[in-house]
C-alpha cells in the first residue's frame, strides 16, 4: 500500500515537471501557427528552423561557446582542483575553497556585471571572445567542485607508492591521480556544457552587436510572441541533451563496464 | 663486520614542536629480517618512510652502502614499500600493478609478462593477471602488493604493518610466507608491527620501541629472555614482574625469600625488578615448590590454562599449566635458577649489554647448560 502511494507520487512529481517540456514539443508538429489548437501534423515550423540561417548561426555559436568554455574551464578547472587539494595549510586550503564556492553560489546577474564593468574597463570589444571568457570563468568553480571530492577520497598511499616504484611528479600524475579523478573530471566538463549553453544572464550582459547565443535570442523572440519554430527549436535541444545525458551514462559507467567484461574473459580462460 | 646496508646516525624527526625521533642510530645489514616493534605513535613507521624517502630527518644521516641518501627522492631509492592499505592502483589491474615500475623503466612486454608470472607465483597468485583489484580478497590483495614492490627487485624490502587488516589464519599463513620469500630471495626486509608474537615469529633482529626511540634490540630470544625493562618486558609477552633485591652476585631477595639465580654485575643491595614468564613457573606440591601460592582463578586456553593466583606477601602470579588447578587451593611454585631474569631500573641499552657480557665472560668457565 504504502509502495503503490509512493510510485504515485513520484509519477506525479515527473508529470508535472515533464509536461511544459511535451505540450511544448507536441504543439511544434502543428500545424497551425498557435499553441492553442492543434489542426494537424506538420514538419513546417522544422523547416522554417532549418531555413532560418541567423539562428542556425546563432545555434552553432552557442555550441562552439559550450564546448570551448568547457574545455578550457575543465583543463583549469582540473589544476585548480589539484593545486587546493595540495594546499598543506588548512586555513589557506578552505579560504580557496571558499572563494571557489562563492562563485558558485552569488547570482548570475552581479557576475554578469562585474564582467561587463571589468570588460569595459580594460576596453575590450564585447563579442566572442568576451562571452568565451565568461563562461570559462563561471565554469571553472564547478569543475573544481566535481574533480576536489574525488582527489580527496584517493588514498594518498596511492602517490606514495607511486613515487617508490619509481615515478616521477609527472608520470603520478598523468598515471596514478588523472585517472583515478577521471570520473570527476568527466561530470565536470558535461555540467560545464550545460551551464554554458543554458546560460542567459551572464552572457545577456558580456554580449556585443552581432553575437547572440540561443538563450538569448529565444528570449529576445519571445518578447514578440512565440513562433512555433521556437517549439521545433526546443524540441532539438532536448534531444540533444538527452543524448548527452546519455553519453555521460556510458563515460562514466565505461570502467566498470570493462572489468566486468575482462572478468567474464578471465574465467572463460580458467 | 660487513658494512650495513643502511645506517641511521643520530637521526631525528619532528614537526613543530611534536618529537616523534629522539636520536635515532640504528644498522641494517643486508639480508636479514628486521622488525620494528611498537605501539602506535612510537615513531616506528617513521623511520620506515624516512628510510623510503617519503620523509627529510630534521637532523641526522642516513646511509645507503655508505652514502648519504637524506635527500634522495623515494623513486631514486632501491627500496621499496608494502604499504599498510596495500595501495594498490585502482584503475589498474593485477598484471598493470605489479608491472608498473617495470613500465616506468620502459622493460620490454616479454620481459614483463615472465616478471609478472615469477612475481605472482612467488606470492602464490599465478594466473591472476587478469584480475581487477576491486575483485581480489584483502589477502589476495596484499600478496598482490608484495608482489608489486618485489618486481622492482629492491634491496631492501620495507614493509608498514601489512598483515593488520587480515585474519587471524591468514595472518599466520602470511607470516609464514613472507619469511619464506625473505629467505628465497636473500633480500632484507624491514618489516613494522604492533603485534609481538608476529615479530618474535618472523624476525632475525627486533627493535623494540617506545615513544621516539629504540629501548632495545637483539634477536628474538635475547630480548624475550632478557628484556632490558620493565616496559619490553610487558610489551613482549606475558611476564610475572615483582619488585626485589639483589643481595650479592648470583643471589636475589624477593617475595619475601631469597633465591640463586644467573645475574650479576650489579651493587650489592640493589633494588631490582625480576621477570618470570609464566610458562617458566610449575604448580607443584607445597613441600616441593620455592614459594606457595594460593590459586585465584583458571581459565583454559586450549592448549594451556592461564592460572592467576597470589603468594602469601599479596604478590600476583601468572602461570601457564598443561593441567588444571583447583581454585582457592594452595600449591607450590618452583622455578629454576635461570628463569629468573633481573631488570636494574634505567639501565641503558649500552651499559645493558656490557654488563651481560661482562658476567657471560666470568660464567663461561664452569658454565653448563
């Protein structure tokens, strides 16, 4: 009894958040113009999406913006991550921790405009690169926040041993501490992606003319009634999220995978 | 004497104000087993990470064949560790751990693969190759660890604590192994524990410890049979220690009587502190024993019984017995002259070992076993 309530009330909670998300994917194969009537099944409003190149350009930007800032926040954020774990005092080692965690948390607003003041002032052109460089900023603490927990759950015997069978700063590093941190890594580069490309408020405010990123033209759009193109829109990046949920799942689970199919391979031999 | 292997002079470790070494001088020499024995925070895995090169001594030498090797890294060293969680490589399985250093050398793969199987038929994993870490047992583990640090052929074998985490039969076994593998290879090990059974069963030579220095070493015997104080004498084994006088040489007041015994060297009148082991004490008939007991309590231990009992000045003793005692009866207790061994109160290590030579070297004439 006290099961079946419970399984109701959990498919209740993922109706109401998924519902928004499938009305709204539902509505983009009308074939009428509005959300309110649905008259018919049409790939129109995919084909305007397609035909539409400024936001086919707009749609690339955002994800060559994700993918970069990801990359290089992932590399730093990684070293950072490294840098406090090695940090001996314990004062210094939380103060870092906590200026990292403090970026995190304050509203992406202020963030916003402390780039746009810093930007300005050191008279840079707002574009690319400025809205490149936010993003690998605001990323960067939650790259250090997934790869820090793995670092300090590592057995630090595990260095040590490292060192005595004859391994140099190094070889410890890319052979013994990257890969065990690996998974932490990993989960940080795909949050980084998706905080870069669901971004709005930083990159509303480090953007120039002539560069927009998805969020921000969806937005702009908006202001003057939602086109169904939109919704096709929409549509394709929750599949390509889903995708990358999924890529995820394989990455991580990619290790354990692999043991277990050496296992069968090393019994068959037995 | 050949020269040692490894040398510690004077060697001090501290952090802040936390002195963990006081002066430490110790010798190895090359192909012997040796154990540090110590509770913990008694400085003995210290000097194993000083001598892996995991730690720089505050003050003091530390010798290789001769050379000072204070600031050589870990992976220049040729010694290498069997760490107390194993640490093994997780991401790495049996045959990627235990040819790891090889690896870093750039050995060849064929080279490799017959180190690997030599290593792991030495600690009886043949055919393991394959394995995950995650899938071995901890005894599993920790030959895979030995292995590990084997395959680098070392000079010296350090090993911090390792057979802690298993069983009791499996720790018997590993014993047994390890001393075995030891003795095959000729190479030294240098082997930590807190467990005096396991030392006294394994090692060539113990240093016993305490709170950042050595109080004593020797072989096995010499420290079981004349441990230097009171505190050895309890770490190592049960032991009846009762406070005394030494009247003259070879005669030794306690328990309200007077006994011949083998010790000597000493000021007449000193007070002692004598040690009997209770497997030295028998339970005989009142008219027959040196002292008479009063039996407390018994319990069985297998292959023995721990008999608690009190003589008639309220001193307690402890006696090992093949047969059971009655309890609240009153036996006689005999002991020879020879089991009785005599501690002096801060007496040195050095003037220790001079003074027992010094009446080893007297007694030897009319001497007889």
């Amino acid at each position: 009894m006290k099961h079946k309530a419970a399984s109701l009330y959990l498919i209740f909670v993922f109706v109401v958040m998924y519902l928004p998300i499938f009305y709204l994917i539902f509505y983009s194969f009308n074939a009428g113009d509005y959300m309110n009537n649905f008259s018919g099944f049409s790939l129109e409003h995919y084909r305007t999406l397609f035909s539409d190149y400024r936001l086919m350009r707009i749609l690339a930007n955002t994800f060559i913006i994700a993918l970069l800032s990801a990359l290089f926040a992932t590399l730093i954020g990684t070293f950072g991550a490294l840098g406090i774990y090695h940090t001996r005092r314990r004062g210094t080692r939380n103060t870092l921790l906590s200026l990292n965690n403090i970026l995190i948390v304050s509203p992406d607003v202020i963030i916003g405009a402390s780039f746009l003041i810093l930007f300005t002032l050191i008279g840079m052109k707002l574009g690319f690169l400025s809205v490149l460089l936010a993003h690998i900023a605001f990323s960067i603490p939650i790259v250090v926040l997934m790869v820090l927990p793995r670092l300090n759950e590592m057995n630090p015997a595990l260095i040590d041993a490292a060192h005595d069978l004859g391994a140099n700063d190094y070889q410890v590093l890319s052979q013994i501490v990257l890969p065990y941190a690996w998974p932490g890594i990993l989960s940080g580069f795909f949050m980084a992606i998706t905080y870069s490309l669901d971004d709005f408020a930083v990159t509303f405010f480090v953007t120039g003319n002539g560069f927009s990123t998805l969020s921000i033209e969806i937005y702009s759009r908006a202001r003057q009634g939602i086109d169904l193109s939109i919704n096709a829109l929409s549509t394709l990046m929750f599949l390509v999220s889903l995708v990358l949920i999924v890529i995820y799942y394989f990455l991580s689970t990619y290790q354990q995978r692999g043991s277990k199919k050496k296992r069968t391979l090393g019994t068959a031999v037995r | 004497m050949t020269q040692p292997i490894i040398e510690f002079e004077h060697v001090a470790m501290q952090y802040g104000d936390n002195v963990v070494l006081k002066s430490i001088d110790l010798e190895i020499e090359s192909g012997k087993f040796y154990t540090l024995l110590g509770s913990s925070g008694s400085g003995k895995t210290t000097i194993l990470r000083l001598m892996a090169g995991f730690l720089t001594p505050t003050a003091g030498n530390i010798y290789f064949e001769g050379k000072n090797i204070n600031n050589v890294p870990p992976e220049k060293r040729r010694i290498n560790t069997v760490f107390q969680n194993y640490a093994l490589f997780p991401n790495m399985n049996v045959f990627e751990n235990v040819a790891f250093g090889m690896t870093l050398k750039g050995k060849s793969k064929r080279e490799m693969t017959e180190k690997v199987s030599e290593m792991l038929a030495l600690v009886k994993l043949s055919g393991y190759e394959d394995r995950e870490i995650s899938e071995l047992s901890g005894g599993q583990q920790q030959r895979v660890a030995i292995a590990r640090a084997l395959a680098n052929e070392p000079e010296i074998l350090v090993l911090d604590e390792p057979l802690s985490a298993l069983d009791y039969k499996l720790r018997k076994t590993m014993q047994y192994e390890l001393r075995n593998i030891q003795q095959r290879l000729g190479i030294t090990f240098v082997f930590v524990t807190h467990d005096q059974e396991e030392a006294l069963a394994m090692s060539d030579w113990i240093f016993v410890m305490d709170d950042g220095e050595i109080l004593q070493n020797g072989t096995p015997v010499d420290i079981y049979d004349a441990p230097i104080n009171h505190f050895v004498a309890e770490f190592i084994g049960e032991s009846n220690i009762i406070p005394g006088v030494m009247r003259e040489d070879y005669l030794v007041a306690f328990a309200g009587k007077e006994f011949e015994n083998v010790d000597g060297g000493m000021r007449p009148n000193e007070p002692v502190e004598v040690v009997l082991r209770p497997e030295d004490l028998d339970l005989v008939d009142v008219s027959e024993g040196k002292l008479v007991v009063t039996i407390d309590d018994e319990s069985f231990r297998g292959d023995y019984y721990e008999i608690t009992a009190h003589d008639d000045d309220q001193n307690h003793w402890q006696v090992q017995a093949t047969n059971s005692a009655e309890v609240g009866q009153r036996y006689g207790l005999y002991f020879d002259p020879e089991d009785i061994h005599i501690m002096r109160l801060n007496e040195s290590e050095e003037d220790f070992d001079a003074r027992l030579e010094q009446y080893e070297e007297e007694e030897a004439p009319d001497a007889s076993d």
